[in-house]
C-alpha cells in the first residue's frame, strides 16, 4: 500500500512506512513472488553457460544446486530483514554506509538494474518479435515500454503477476521438460560425468551471482509484511521459492544446451519455443516466456527507480516524490536499459556471463557487510528517523565501512576470472574462480573487526547500537 497526499506525492521513504495499517499478506507471498520471478528465460541461459563455457551435465547441475542454495540463504537473510523494519532494502544501508555514504553501493545497484533490464529485453525482445512478427529490435522496444507502465502501478501489481506467472510458467515448464526428455538421451548424459574444479565453480558463481543479485531488493517486497511476521517463516519461504524457481529452470537449461549444441546458441527462445510445438502452440510459449521476463523485468525497474530516488534524497532529504517524477525515473530506467539491450543483442551469451560474474564481485562485500551489521553488531535495531539524518548518529559518510568494502572488492581481484580480467592466482587454482567466496568472508571479518557494540541501557529496540563509523548522539 502506498501513502499518498492530496497533491499526488508519494511519501515512500520515511517511517510512516512501518505504521501497522499499511501491512498486510502473509510470508507465503515470498514465495510465489520468487518462483514466479525464476521460473523465466533468463535464468534458463544461466543454467545453460555452465554447460555452453564446457562443464558437463552432472556436475553442473550439482554446482548451480550448492550455488543457489547458498546464494539463496544470503538473500533470504536480506529478505527477512523486510518485515521487521518496514523500509526499502538500500535505505537501510544507511546505518552501514551512512546517509550519503549509501549512495556507493546504490549506484553499483543501479548498474544492476539496468543490466538485468537489458539482458530480460534482449530475451524478451525475441519473444515478442515472433508474437508481433517484427523483429528482435521492435520486440525489445515493444517489450520494455510495457514493462515502465507496469512498474509505475507498484507493489501490488507486481505480486499479482508474480501469482499468475508462477502457476504459467510452471504448468509451461512441465511441458517443455516432458518434450525436452523426450528427445534427449537422459541416460548417457548423466553417465558422462567429469569432474572439472573449475567448471564446478563457474556453475556455483553463475547461480549464486543470480541469488544474490536479488539481495538489494529482494526486502523491498517483504517490507509489507505484518510487523509481527516471523522472520523464520519470511527467510524459508523466500529462499524456497527462489531456489526452487531458479534451480528449476537453471536445470531445464542444462539439459537444453547439452543436447541442442549449436541451435541453442543462435537462438535461445526459438529452440525453447521449438521444443513446445508450432502454429498457436508455439505463439503461447511465446507468451510465456514474454510474461515471465515481465515478472522479473518490472521487479528490476521498480527497484531500480527505489534506489535512484534513494541515492538522490541521501543529499536533497526530500521523502516525498511526485508521481510524475516517479514516471521521470522510472522511463530513465526504460531508457538506459533498453540502449543497452539494444547495443548487446548480438553477443549476449558471452556479454551475459561476464555481467554476472561482474555483479558478484559488487554485491558479495555489500551483502556482507549488510548481513553481518543487522545479525551481528546491531542486532535487528535500528534508529529509523536517524537513516534520514545525515547529522545523526549514523553520519553522512561512515569512512570505516567504505574502507571495508573497498577492501573486499580489492581482495577478490586475484581470485577473479572473467573475460575481460583474470586474476594472478586463478591459474595457480586450476583456473577456478574462488573471488565470491572471499567478497563474503573478508568483508564481513574486517567489518566486525572494527565495529563496536556498546550497551543501549534504554533497552529501546528500535535503536541500533553504533557501528564502524557511526556518529553516537
């Protein structure tokens, strides 16, 4: 629910957000949210890189497995935390980052956004040009101006078309598997199985890069939640559905790339599509595959513009926004995106692996630092009214914490593979790529290293003990 004023405004950024009237749902809305949001083409593609860069089916298929389910623990902390402070994920960065500080990370958050936005329309645009009967370039237009009109209708909206793309997509995916192993000799993939440290590893970062891409939004829509919604219920349901979504389709992919080769690479929607039938049947697959990168590409803009307007109030303090200025936002989010879509269109598998292996490098320290200050140092308290504040006890730029992330985008760098950087310790690895697991480790040890909890004798729970860098009042 949002609150709006008589003129229109928007108040979406302060703590009105957490007044009990505006709660509603039940944790088990995570979970059809995030199946719906995996179970799409995107996330059939990530499955399939594991296999496409040289991996076989057996250990791939165990990798995503590990990848999503540790990735999806990650993000279902982030998730749990929703409920219990009623605010968008990256405000609440500000007791890590500071008022201003925040504004690091959400840029980084932003580049997300756009380059999610990019790679669903460069997908997408193939299914709507088949429905349309254009062209990939029409479709990926077609596709993202629906996209921004249904972002600007919110929340609500959004899980709707989570519930009815979660039981579409399914029922599709059903089907296709059905057709898939018809045609695919299931035995002898499974037998040839050759176990390859660096391909295993490739497989866990494509999945848990996937997952945690998720983690800075993925509270913005458990926020909503009853403030007396268990956190245990909103962790297991989030991580469920998201697990289970993308393991779904991830696995489906793997399957398709080991078995179509070549026809899978020059078109990735056309054999999916193939696989289901021709005439009206192959016009609904199409549809679905439309409708379920909708799901996921409307999550993308909505948070894309929560956390460009959060970035832009850290330093103006407004916490009201017009409606058209949220329009404003959200086409700058259509348009960037779609620019992107457009330009990559023609080396997406390649360029898509390397964006998702970038956004691990970005996120794995954030995500750290975000866990390990609401589970460990402040212990689930926050001072909210401070997180607008940049003269408050979380300051406007909190120096500790940027030095810790620094330092955990630095420590991964040798450790990095991809295909415009390799680090100097990847070949002494076998090739393997090892830098996700220590953007989680080191900044999370740095970061209790230097924090400090002091007693809060007020007992209050709302206020969060101060952390590396904060200001104390």
């Amino acid at each position: 629910m949002r609150l709006y004023s008589r003129t229109g405004e928007y108040a979406w950024l302060n703590s009105s957000n957490c007044v009990p009237s505006t709660r509603h749902g039940t944790a088990f809305s995570q979970f059809t949210l995030w199946l719906g949001a995996n179970l799409q083409i995107t996330a059939v593609v990530t499955g399939a890189l594991a296999v496409v860069f040289g991996g076989d089916v057996v250990w791939s298929l165990v990798g995503l497995v590990l990848g999503n389910l540790l990735g999806g623990a990650v993000m279902a902390l982030h998730s749990a935390q929703g409920p219990k402070l009623g605010l968008p994920q990256m405000i609440q960065s500000r007791a890590q980052f500071g008022v201003r500080g925040a504004v690091v990370p959400l840029l980084l958050v932003i580049v997300m956004y756009v380059g999610f936005f990019a790679s669903g329309s460069v997908l997408a645009g193939q299914a709507v040009g088949e429905l349309t009967h254009t062209d990939d370039t029409t479709g990926i237009i077609v596709f993202a101006l629906v996209t921004a009109v249904m972002a600007t209708v919110g929340y609500r909206i959004i899980h709707t078309l989570g519930r009815i793309a979660s039981t579409i997509c399914a029922l599709a995916f059903v089907y296709l598997g059905i057709r898939l192993l018809d045609r695919a000799d299931l035995t002898a993939l499974l037998h040839d199985a050759h176990f390859s440290l660096p391909m295993f590893l490739l497989a866990m970062s494509l999945s848990a890069s996937w997952q945690l891409a998720f983690g800075p939004y993925v509270a913005d829509y458990s926020r909503y939640l009853p403030r007396t919604t268990s956190a245990k219920a909103t962790f297991w349901w989030t991580l469920s559905g998201s697990a289970l979504g993308s393991q779904w389709s991830m696995t489906f992919g793997v399957l398709v790339a080991a078995t179509a080769g070549e026809k899978f690479l020059d078109s990735q929607v056309g054999y999916v599509v193939a696989l289901g039938g021709t005439g009206l049947v192959a016009s609904f697959f199409y549809f679905v595959i439309a409708l379920g990168k909708l799901t996921i590409n409307v999550l993308n803009t909505y948070g894309g513009f929560m956390s460009m307007v959060t970035s832009v109030s850290g330093f103006s303090g407004k916490t009201v926004l017009s409606r058209r200025g949220r329009a404003a936002y959200i086409a700058l989010i259509m348009v960037a995106g779609t620019a992107v879509a457009l330009a990559g269109k023609d080396s997406f598998l390649a360029s898509f692996k390397d964006f998702l292996l970038f956004l691990l490098t970005f996120f794995t320290p954030w995500s750290a630092i975000n866990l390990a200050d609401y589970y460990l140092v402040s212990r689930e308290r926050y001072d909210l009214p401070a997180l607008f504040d940049p003269h408050g006890r979380y300051g406007a730029w909190r120096w500790g914490t940027l030095a810790v992330y620094a330092a955990g985008l630095l420590a991964q760098l040798p450790f990095l593979a991809t295909g415009f950087y390799t680090g100097p310790l990847v070949e002494p690895l076998g090739g393997a790529d090892i830098s996700w697991l220590v953007g989680l480790v080191v900044p999370a040890v740095l970061f209790l290293l230097i924090s400090r909890r002091p007693a809060d004798p007020s007992g209050n729970t709302g206020v969060v003990p101060s952390a590396a860098g904060a200001r104390t009042p």
